[in-house]
C-alpha cells in the first residue's frame, strides 16, 4: 500500500520543528506513541484496524532523501547540525499492532510506537494518516456487508474518493473487510481484488432506448453481462421534484 514516491518528509513542519529542539537539548531517550479511539457511538461498538500494513511497509524505507535534504536546507529553517543528523537517521525503534483486519475497540490500541523520541515524533503522521482513512474506511465497509446480509457487496467509490491515493486505499480497506470486490481497476491489478463493472448511463443515452443498450452490451460481453437499470427512471424522479 505504500506510494513508493513517500519519503520521510510525508510529515507535518512541527514534527520536524519538535525534531530540532529534541536534538538540540539532547533528548534521545525511548518514548512510545498510542494510537487508539478513546470512545465510540453506542450503536457502532466495533472497528476494523486497516493501514497497519502502509504504515510497517513506511518504516522499513524510512528516510530522507538528499532531495528532501535539498529543500529543507532551502527553507532556512535548520541548522546544518539537523540536516545531518536527518541524513543519517533509519527508524530503529519497536512496533506493536494488531493485524490488519483485527476487530477492535474503544481504548484499545492498534499501533504502538516505542523508539528514541526523535524517531518516534517523525512517524506520528504517517501513522495518524494511513490508518485514520482505512480504519474509517474499512469499518464502514464491514457495517454495509452485515446490512447486506449474505448479498454481494461491490466498491464503486473511485468517481468520489477524494484523488487517486485515496481511491487505491478505499478499494483495499473495503475488501479487507468483507466486500467483494471493486470497480477499481488499477486496484485490482495491484492488490488481487476481483473487479465488477457495469455501464454509465451514457452508455444507455448512446442508443435508440434501453432494451437497444441492453442488447448491445449483452452481445459484447456475452458471459459477464450486468446492466443499468435505473438511466430514464432516475431522471423521470428527478424532473418531478
């Protein structure tokens, strides 16, 4: 799941600013970081932990690059003592997380950072960013396959996922818990998640009516047909209100 184009400047400025002053005064003793949710709505007592792969994958590349270097230099924001000490500097410290796809609850943790505080501080937004979306992602996914009830349950979110990252992340983190598959076809390819599609209503608008569509697209695919059935319908609600 990790954008191979994700350094370890994939941070928030006070991350580093904190970095700094921890370097500055010396201060490179162990610190461990608890990500959990501390409370849940009453009718939603469960989540699914998704993105603790992301984040494990993150911290074994850890590192700046001299480009990133470059442009942290470039800021005037840090001495040179900082910039090397960033040259230099792996993640070295332990991880503690449920496995991805855990159920799990209101004050339990699914990730648990222990390393030098430095190390520690620097991930704390990778961390907040990969599993807060999947996590939301995939426990709303495992809520629609319990409404579904035994019934196929499709991810067609990639025309509203909001850019194509995200859009990779909902299709895994849907899957994971439970749906079937995805009309996500990159998705597919990357993750080994079966792939569904249909048509767009302007596919059923291109021909003389329905039945017209209906028939062409069937000759097409012949052995996996799916059809659209709610083109004119849904325009008809909407012209009425």
């Amino acid at each position: 799941m990790t954008n191979p184009h994700v350094t370890a400047l994939f941070t928030d400025l006070y991350e580093l600013t904190m970095a700094a002053s921890y370097l500055r005064y010396r201060m490179f003793a162990p610190a461990t970081f608890s990500l959990f949710v501390r409370s849940l709505p009453p009718e939603r007592s469960v989540l699914v932990a998704a993105g603790i792969d992301e984040v494990l994958q993150f911290l074994e590349a850890f590192s700046f690059t001299k480009e990133d270097l470059e442009f942290l230099h470039d800021t005037g924001r840090f001495p040179a003592d900082v910039l090397d000490y960033l040259a230099q500097l792996r993640f070295t410290g332990d991880v503690h997380a449920l496995p991805e796809g855990s159920l799990c609850f209101a004050q339990e943790p699914l990730i648990e950072v222990t390393g030098p505080i430095i190390e520690a501080q620097l991930i704390e937004t990778v961390v907040l960013n990969a599993i807060h979306l999947q996590t939301l992602i995939a426990s709303k996914a495992a809520r629609s396959v319990v409404a579904a009830e035994g019934r196929s349950v499709i991810d067609f979110s990639l025309c509203r996922t909001h850019g194509t990252d995200a859009g990779l992340k909902v299709a895994h983190a849907s899957y994971l818990a439970g749906f079937d598959g995805t009309s996500n076809v990159l998705a597919s390819r990357l993750y080994g998640i079966p792939m569904y599609g249909t048509m767009a209503h302007s596919f059923i608008e291109s021909f003389e009516d329905e039945e017209a569509a209906f028939h062409a697209y069937a000759e097409t695919f012949p052995d996996d047909t799916a059809l659209l059935i709610d083109t004119y319908v849904k325009w008809r609600t909407f012209r009425q209100q």
